[in-house]
C-alpha cells in the first residue's frame, strides 16, 4: 500500500500473494489492507482476493503524470506524435481549390501560400499543374519559412 502512495499508482490494480492457500490467510490479508488504505488520502477501494490469489484493488490518481509535468504538448503535431505529409497536404489544397473553383472562378488564378516540404511536393507532382489546365488559371506556390507543415493559405491573385 505504501509503493501505491508513493508512486501514485491509479486504476484498477492486481496484486499477485501467491501460495496464499488457507482461507483465514486471505481474510487477513484483505482486512490488514482495507486497514492500511484507510491512511490513503487518495479514494482506494480493496475489491477482494480471487482463488487464484489476485487482490483487485481500485485507486483514483491524485497527481498529474510524470510525463505531463516534465514534457508539454508538442506545438507542431499537437500531442499526436505525427504531421500529415506533403503528399496529404497538397491533395487537401487540391480539394480546397477544386471547391473554390465550383463556387466562382478565379481569373488570375491563385497563390498558395505552405511549409517549404509541401512547397516542394507541390512542385514535384502534376496535381496542381493538372487543376491549372482543367480551370485555365495560374497557381503560383511560396514556401513560407516557419509556417506550420500542415497550414497553407489559398490567396485569389490580382
């Protein structure tokens, strides 16, 4: 009980007393730590000890992780550990001005604003080039130093 305090442990927790075969040995074990988790401030509720000798014990947790304090929220992937690719970016722009597109037409076209590895994906794959000649309209890419990988900005050009 006193591991449980000091690390803070939470959830649904199962302890192995193992060769705990007499029945008067697991009724003093269950009844010495409903005793013991009394001195937890923390919300512990003792189950009850399974044949196979399991004590279920349940804990709230108290304190933020170790993790959430040391570490914050990356500002990038926001936490998901990943960004979408290039690839993934440039065929959402795609969409975006395909769907512009059926609303009104852009005469002059549009300049696409991104992070410079879109930038260059976008300079690389025919997608763009193709959306270009199907409406009869200019698309001009900048690469924006610092801009988020997935943000881009679709600006109508004049």
């Amino acid at each position: 009980m006193r591991q449980l305090r000091l690390r803070d442990i939470g959830g649904i927790i199962i302890v192995d007393f193992i060769d705990m075969e007499k029945e008067e040995q697991k009724q003093q074990l269950i009844t010495h730590l409903r005793e013991l988790s009394k001195f937890d401030p923390t919300k512990t509720n003792i189950v009850d000890i399974t044949s196979l000798g399991l004590v279920e014990i349940t804990r709230k947790k108290s304190r933020q992780n170790l993790d959430s304090i040391i570490y914050s929220e990356c500002p990038i992937c926001r936490g998901r550990g990943r960004v979408e690719s290039p690839e993934t970016v440039s065929i959402r722009i795609a969409a975006d001005i395909r769907r512009m597109e059926h609303k009104s037409h852009a005469e002059d076209g549009y300049e696409i604003e991104v992070h410079e590895t879109v930038a260059e994906e976008l300079r690389h794959n025919q997608l763009l080039m193709n959306l270009a000649a199907e409406f009869a309209m200019d698309i001009k890419v900048t690469a924006v130093p610092g801009m988020h990988p997935e943000n881009y900005a679709i600006l109508q050009q004049n």
